[in-house]
C-alpha cells in the first residue's frame, strides 16, 4: 500500500473514531524520519487537546491498525496536538481562523511571490482572501502548497 492510500485510510479511520465528539481530525503524516517509518495523527479541538484525547484517539486507532495491518513493517504511531501554528488544511480551517495570521506558500508565483504572511480575510469560492501590504489579495486554493497559523506574541 502506497503512503498516500495509508494516510487516507488512515484519516479515514481517524474521522470515524472522532465522530460525534468535539475533536477534529488536522493531518495524517506517514513519513520515514532517521530510518523509521513514523504514523502522524493530529486531532485538534476548539479548546485544545490534551493527554487523555490522545491517549482515546491512540489506542482506538491501534485497535483498528492491528486488526488490518494494512502497514507492512514497523513504524510508530503519534498522535498529538498540531501546536500553535497549526496547518490549514480544509476548506473551513480558512473560513475558522479568519482574522488571524497565516503564512501561506504557493507552487507557483502570485504577485510576484511565492510566500505571503499575512492576515486571513476568509474564503471567496475557490480563493483564500488575505489582508496583505494594504490590499485584499485572493489566492486559488489549488495553488496553496502550505499554509499554517502564525503564532502572535
């Protein structure tokens, strides 16, 4: 099974076990880091997640992970907080986190440039608006490579 099938059945699984809580499922990350296989899980809730969600959301997956063993080898699973400045991965993280800053990377160039951090004015249609240098830019979602929440201090 390819990496990308094992992070999709694996957000899959992840939706299912959080359904019906306040917890969301942020990103699912199957990466090879020093020579080991690491299984990523964020979760993410409005007042922010602790031990015990982790601990719930971990050990149910395991269950689920065992009973298919769709992972061939070893690897480690995580789950854990996306942290502060969290990534921006549907379409409604842009519309929740309207007002904040964001940094945001393209795949190609807008405006001359591949990297804007600015503050986030919300979604129109497929285009992310940002408050950026004075003016409202719009940036189409497809050419977002990553965006993520700037911690203010």
């Amino acid at each position: 099974m390819s990496r990308v099938h094992i992070e999709k059945l694996v957000a899959d699984w992840t939706e299912e076990i959080v359904q019906g809580t306040d917890l969301e499922l942020v990103d699912v990350e199957y990466v090879k880091e020093a020579g080991n296989w690491i299984l990523r899980v964020y979760i993410d809730k409005p007042a922010g997640v602790d031990l015990e969600d982790c601990r719930q959301v971990s050990e149910a997956l395991e269950k689920r992970l065992d009973e298919a063993d769709p992972i061939p080898g070893s690897y480690s699973l995580e789950v854990s907080s996306p942290g502060l400045e969290r990534p921006l991965k549907k379409r409604a993280d842009y519309e929740r986190f309207q007002g904040r800053r964001v940094q945001i990377h393209t795949y190609s160039g807008i405006h001359g440039r591949k990297r804007f951090e600015a503050v986030l004015a919300g979604l129109d249609g497929d285009n992310v608006l940002l408050e950026w240098e004075g003016d409202t830019i719009e940036i189409p979602l497809e050419l977002i490579s990553k965006a993520n929440l700037v911690l203010e201090l």
